[in-house]
C-alpha cells in the first residue's frame, strides 16, 4: 500500500495536540497533519468538561509560573485568532486554613514573582464571598490573574485556526503503530499509514498503548466533575464568584462558576484507585459517592441544593512526581507530550509551544526535568503515581 507522506504529523487532538497543530501551522513550509481516534472536539478525553481553573499563584511552586505567564498570552492570542472567547479572567481564591502547606507555598509564590493578588481574612472572605462557608481559621490568596478557560471551546477554536493556517485534520481514525526507519517514521492507521518526518504524540491517557516506554511511568488518576444548582444562581455568575480551590482538613475541592446560568461547578474526587489502562476507568459516579460529594458540598457552599444536578468522569496520565513529559527521541524524529498530572490545561498552549519548537529545531526553555530519561530516573529512586494527587 502506498504511504501518504507528511512532515510533521500530530497523534491526538485533544487538549496539547490541538495547541501542538496551532503552533505548527504557524510554521512556514510545514505540511501538518492530525490524526484523532475520536470526532473533533469529543467527551473522552481529559480536557472535557465544560471548564478549568487558571491560576497564576500555583501551589506546585514557582516551576511552572513562566510557563503559565506564558500560556496567558498565548490564550488571548488564541482568542484573537479564533474570534472566541475562551478565558475569562475573573480571579481565583485559594481558601485553606492558614498554616495549609499548599496556601503557604502558593503565598511564596506570588511574593517571589511579584504577582498580584490579595488576601483576604475570613471575615473579609464572608463578607466579599458569602457563597462560601468559611471557617475561622481560613483565610484565601485572591490571584487576580486567575479565571476560568472554556476547554472545549480553546480545542475548537486551535483546530479551526490550524486548518485554516493549512493544517490537514483526520477524525474517527485509530493510530495502529509508530515505526521509525531510516526515512521517516510510518505511522499506521485504521485509515491507512503514512510516511512523516516528526511526530508529535500528543494521545494522553492513550499514551501508553502507542508508547510502551512509558508504561512503568504513566498511571491514570480518575477525576469526576460535578455540578450543583444554587439556590440563588445569580450569586454563582462569573463577575460575582471567582474559580476557586478550596481545601478543608482532607477533603480538596475545585471548581468555577455558573456558565450555564443554573449549575456551577465544584468537584472532589473519591478514593478512587490509579490505573494502568483507559478501558479500565469507571464511567460514572456511583450513587454513594454522588451523596457523599453532596454532603461535603453543602459544608462548604450557602445555599446549594446537595445533589448534584450534573456528572462526569474523566482521567489524565499521572507521572509520580507530577512533572510532564516534554521530549524527543534520540534520532529527532518523535516527540512525545504526556504526564500532565490533572493540572496541565492551563499551560496547554506553552506545551503546544515546545511541541513546534523541538520539532523544527528553534531554541527553547524546557526544563530539563521534563526529559524522559530524568524522569526513569526517577522512577527508579520514587516508584510510580500510587494515587492522591488533585
């Protein structure tokens, strides 16, 4: 059979794929290709879910605040492009009692980057929040960078710039393989196979079925999305009730406000365990975990109805130490973008960024600790993702 031939093809057009396409097809000279196992902007993978958290003060520490300076104009760049509103930039409140080792590392965040922001006491936070129930000992780190990004949309809107830049899109189409040889690398299809200078896998959850590599490295947290009607949906809107993080002894939430003008959404995660395989994650919520979500919802938020009014569950590639994997192969060819670890949406366009970078050879500010090999090191000292990450 013939190989159709490419330069630069894109496995997954999810959440960093679809930056990746974007970002390639700004290239002159390059013919790109994507390829999708599912439609264009689809239900499956990590990035669904109606809306994610963007913050600036991150409680991972100061890794990754360049990077997310970074991805901040490369949104509104997006949003140029495409026409569509895709970050609404409302702030965000990190509420935690005072001594919460997150809270503490994000405050030493914003003060070594200068970032501004605010915080609040808990009676300024009843007073300016009171869709909160706010303990006496919390208090909250307003980022005034934050905001909420609309996931769908930004897949969309970089898809649709990416083929009107000249990018060629394939949906409903399974990559089989990836075989590198001394012309290119072959990349075969449910649809046919194809011969490309670079790959760029970008397939998420997926990554390990086309990358057995990475098997010992990867597992899948799952993580459930729920949404709760207010009593009073008009206090839930964005320009009234910042996205936010809210940590309460053990139990973590997250979430944003109404964008749908009945529902906003705030989830936590039961004790679910990890996973070696998509095929292996549940679909649902069960029934209990739902009324136990809504309990812990209703100490935390005034005047919502406890059962949730929406659900779903979805599952992101953790790696143990919760640092992505930004790489290419010894020969060059393939580059390979995993690992994000349930917090990566926010910087997806810088990834898709260093995606283009590594395969057209331009300079770049990787850290070095995103290299595969750094992180098989580290493998062997820490072992592999056992669960618990939020």
């Amino acid at each position: 059979m013939e190989l159709q031939k490419t330069d630069v093809l894109v496995i997954g057009t999810g959440a960093v794929g679809s930056m990746a396409l974007w970002q390639l097809s700004k290239r002159e000279g390059l013919d790109v290709v994507g390829i999708e196992q599912y439609g264009r902007v689809h239900s499956h993978g990590s990035y669904a879910g109606e809306s994610r958290v963007f913050r600036t003060a991150v409680h991972e520490g100061g890794t990754y605040v360049r990077m997310i300076q970074r991805s901040r104009t490369l949104w509104r760049e997006l949003e140029a492009d495409s026409g569509r509103d895709i970050y609404t930039e409302v702030g965000c409140l990190s509420i935690a009692p005072a001594d919460f080792p997150d809270l503490q590392v994000a405050l030493g965040t914003v003060k070594e980057f200068d970032l501004p922001h605010r915080v609040l006491s808990a009676a300024e936070l009843r007073a300016e929040y009171p869709q909160h129930i706010i303990g006496d000992d919390d208090i909250a780190l307003f980022d005034e960078q934050g905001g909420g990004l609309r996931p769908e949309v930004a897949v969309m809107s970089a898809l649709d710039v990416a083929e009107r830049n000249g990018a060629r899109l394939f949906f409903n189409t399974e990559v089989i393989g990836i075989e590198e040889r001394a012309d290119g690398v072959v990349v075969r299809t449910t649809q046919g196979s194809w011969l490309t200078q670079s790959v760029v896998v970008a397939s998420g959850s997926w990554s390990t079925r086309l990358s057995p590599e990475l098997d010992e490295l990867l597992r899948l947290q799952v993580l459930g999305l729920t949404w709760f009607m207010p009593r009073d949906p008009a206090a839930f809107v964005p320009d009234k009730f910042p996205v936010f993080l809210r940590d309460s002894g053990p139990v973590h939430f997250f979430g944003a406000p109404s964008f749908d003008g009945y529902a906003f959404k705030a989830c936590t995660n039961p004790e679910w365990p990890v996973f070696r395989d998509v095929s292996e994650v549940p679909k649902h919520h069960t029934r209990e975990e739902l009324i136990k979500i809504g309990q812990r919802a209703a100490e935390l938020f005034d005047g919502i109805n406890p059962e949730p009014v929406r659900e779903s569950v979805h599952h992101c590639a953790y790696t143990p130490d919760r640092l992505p994997v930004v790489d290419r192969s010894e020969s060059g060819r393939v580059v390979t973008l995993t690992g994000l670890s349930g917090h990566g949406f926010k910087f997806a366009p810088k990834i898709g960024e260093w995606a283009a970078q590594l395969v057209t050879g331009e300079e770049h500010t990787i850290d070095p600790r995103f290299a595969l090999a750094a992180h098989m090191e580290r493998l062997a000292k820490t072992g592999p993702y056992t669960g618990g990450g939020h």
